[in-house]
C-alpha cells in the first residue's frame, strides 16, 4: 500500500483514492480548516486541493498509485472569496455549470463559508449522476452545522429517488424533487439552502430543466460557472428576475472521463450493498412506485385471444383501461410480437410487449415512515404471488413501507450494467 510523507507550501492537489492525515501545520479544503492529526477520505475519481498558506506536513496513504501535484496557485478563485457575503443575504442559492466546471467544489466552499460564519446550511445534491451526497440516482439533502473537507462523510439528511443517471425524461421529478428536499432543509431550521444542479446545460430539455427548477425553487441568488458562453441562453431566461452571479472555473479542475463517472458511480453504490441479504416483501402490503402490477380487466380473455394466435402465451397481462402490458418469461419470435402487438392494439392505446427478466438486477430504493432506508437490487417479480425479491441491506422488512423503481440495471456485484427507458414495459 503506498505511502508518502511530505512537506508543501502553496496547493497541494490530491486524487483519489487516498487518506490523507495532517502531521504538522494548517491547511484548508473547500473552506474547512484543519490542522495537526486531522485526517478525511479522498474517495476514487475526486480530486481535492489542499491549500497551506504557511506550509504543512502531510501523510498519504491509498490501495493504488499515489496521485498529487503541487502549485503555487490558490485553488479558490477570488470571485468564490468575495461570494461568501453576498451569499449571507440570500436564502436560496443556485449553482448552474457545465460539467467539470467546479459546482460541486464551488458548493462544498460556500457552505462551509458559511458555516464557519455561524450559519446552519442546507446542501441540495440533485447531479444524479455523480451525486455527493447520497448514492447515484437521487437527489439527496445534507443539512450542516460543521465544516467538512469533502461529501464523502456528509451526512444524509433526505433522498429523492430519481432512479436513472440522466435527468432527460425524468424531468418533473427532478423539480419535484429538488424542491420537496430545498422546503425539507427549512422545515429542518437551515438558514440558507445551496442547490447543485446536474452539467445538462444545452438543447431544450437542458433549458426546460432548468427553467422550471429555478422557478419552482424561486432563489435569491443563481450562481454561474462558465468557460465559453454556453449559459448564454439561460443567463438571458434569468437575468429580467433574478440577480446572477458570475463565479470562476478554477484552473485546477480536471476533466473527468466516461470511464472515472461510471467507477465513482460503482464506488458509491458499493457503499449502499456492504452485506446484502435478500428480502423477500409483498407489494400489496407496501406502497409500490413506477411498476404496473394491476392486472387489466377480463385479463384471461385477452390471454385465450393470444393462444389463439398460436404462439407462446404472456405470464399476465398488466394495465388499465388505456394500457395493457403483456408479460412473457422470456423472449418471443418478432413476427409473433408483432401479431399479438397488433391484437391488442385494438383495445388498448398503449401496448407494451416485456419479459420479467428485463427487470432483473433493477435498481430500486426502500423507504420507511422516516424516509430513506437503503438501496435495493431486484432478485425476482413475482406478479402471480404478488412478491418482489430485493437484494439490500435492509433487513427487516417491517421496516419497508415503499418500494420505487428506478432504471439502471445491476448486475451480481451491484455494478452499473445497462438502462431501461422510462415508459419501458412495467416501468
């Protein structure tokens, strides 16, 4: 396992994964000071300043390639400092940005800002694809009243289950939800709420997206990170209503590959399945979200007109009066979809032809009366016994009063392995 110890004046910029440990001298991460003794986590694909005006001594240690350089250069841009105040007469923040353009740090920096200044403040996650504070796939509240280094030991106040890696086609839950958990933090007693938003920045959806956020949100404050123009378009659907902030991107920030966003995704599921147990819950006794499990009505005569078809016939049929889900347990031939496809076509608008095992490996979430409780793996979907088989470290199903859905496939590891569209099938 290697290890360093090491002296520096300046910045010292870390990547994960590391432990770091101050020996001697003070530094400061993102506005949270630290001094002899102290020690965090750098998780894997994050790069971290450590910035020492007077010099320190610091400890390395990680399970790979020890990855750091060191610059003279402040991490923090002045636009950031001179932000901290104006920041104090706003109630609600909101940060926009393109990817790799520093909103997290630049999040992580203002409220721990504030925090040193006394303020209690709550912190919106709603990047769900590399969320910080919560596990991937939601939208997830921190509430803070000490400064920390990095997310990775945030608390976790609240999630919102998204369920997909990309906001396009979830848009209104992802307003939905960043404001049910922006009026969570106040009723929580935060002075002040900061909400990242997720680097969707261009064409329509990008734009719809942020529109709505910002007026179902309603700040006092829109922060902007900009390199080249791209927030052009919003800045001018903004600035007629809100007062706007143009804040640096530092010229420390790395670009993050397709390949580090999927393996900080894995890590940061890993964290939510340590020793899962399998957990068998019966959807009619809890609260099922974005799974059609309702058969339709006269559902064995719909079944007799497709073994008419002289084919294999579905498991079930789902729906409702508009909607009608023929379920197989595995694949068909095209040329026979397509006929049962057309039969049913004649008394339903929307037809859908799947197979249980698509749904195998789903990510799922489990809440109780207090809120979140963990994550979930779909084992098996029984919808003849009415049950649903979960991987989880919930062990207690007394505990589960709802199950939701997502749409990132898992496989037996609990890695990121494919995605279902929204409106597929059952979902």
């Amino acid at each position: 396992m290697p290890k360093e110890k090491f002296n520096y004046k300046g910045c010292c910029l870390v990547r994960g994964s590391a432990d770091l440990t101050v020996i001697e001298g003070d530094i400061e991460v993102f506005g949270c000071r630290l001094g002899k003794k102290d020690s965090f986590h750098i998780p894997d694909g994050r790069q971290i300043p450590l910035y020492s005006r007077e010099g320190a001594t610091i400890h390395l240690e990680s399970d790979s390639t020890l990855k750091y350089m060191i610059t003279p250069i402040n991490p923090i841009p002045r636009s950031w400092i001179r932000l901290v105040d104006k920041a104090k007469d706003s109630r609600k923040i909101v940060v926009i940005g393109d990817t790799d353009v520093g909103k997290s740090g630049l999040t992580l920096y203002l409220s721990n800002s504030l925090v040193n200044d006394g303020y209690k403040v709550g912190i919106v996650d709603s990047d769900i694809g590399q969320s910080d504070i919560g596990p991937p796939t939601t939208i997830g509240l921190s509430i803070i009243d000490v400064p920390q280094p990095t997310y990775w030991d945030l608390p976790l106040t609240e999630v919102y289950f998204i369920g997909d890696k990309s906001p396009v086609g979830h848009l209104l839950p992802m307003v939905v939800g960043t404001q049910k958990l922006v009026s969570k933090a106040f009723d929580l007693n935060a002075d002040i709420v900061v909400v990242n938003t997720t680097g969707l920045v261009y064409g329509g959806p990008a734009i719809a997206l942020k529109r709505f956020k910002v007026e179902a949100i309603e700040p006092n404050l829109i922060i902007f990170l900009e390199r080249n123009g791209e927030l052009r378009q919003l800045r001018q659907l903004f600035s007629k209503r809100y007062e706007l902030y143009n804040a640096e991107v530092p010229t420390t920030i790395k670009s993050k590959s397709r390949e580090e966003r999927i393996s900080f995704r894995n890590i940061s599921l890993a964290r939510y399945f340590k020793k899962p147990v399998r957990l068998e819950v019966e959807m009619n006794k809890v609260r099922v979200v974005n799974l059609i499990i309702t058969r339709i009505p006269n559902e064995d005569e719909y079944i007799n007109m497709i073994k008419a078809l002289e084919g294999p016939k579905p498991l079930y049929i789902v729906g409702n009066h508009h909607t009608a889900v023929a379920v197989y347990e595995k694949s068909i031939p095209r040329d026979y979809l397509f006929k049962v496809r057309r039969l049913l076509s004649r008394y339903f608008s929307d037809v859908r032809i799947t197979t249980i095992q698509r749904y195998k490996g789903l990510i799922s979430a489990i809440f109780g009366t207090k809120g979140f409780l963990g994550l979930a793996r779909v084992e098996e979907l029984d919808l003849y016994s009415n049950k649903i088989i979960l991987s989880t470290d919930i062990r207690d199903k007394s505990l589960v009063k709802e199950v939701h859905l997502g749409y990132i496939v898992l496989d037996e590891n609990y890695n990121e392995k494919s995605t279902l569209k929204p409106g597929h099938g059952l979902l």
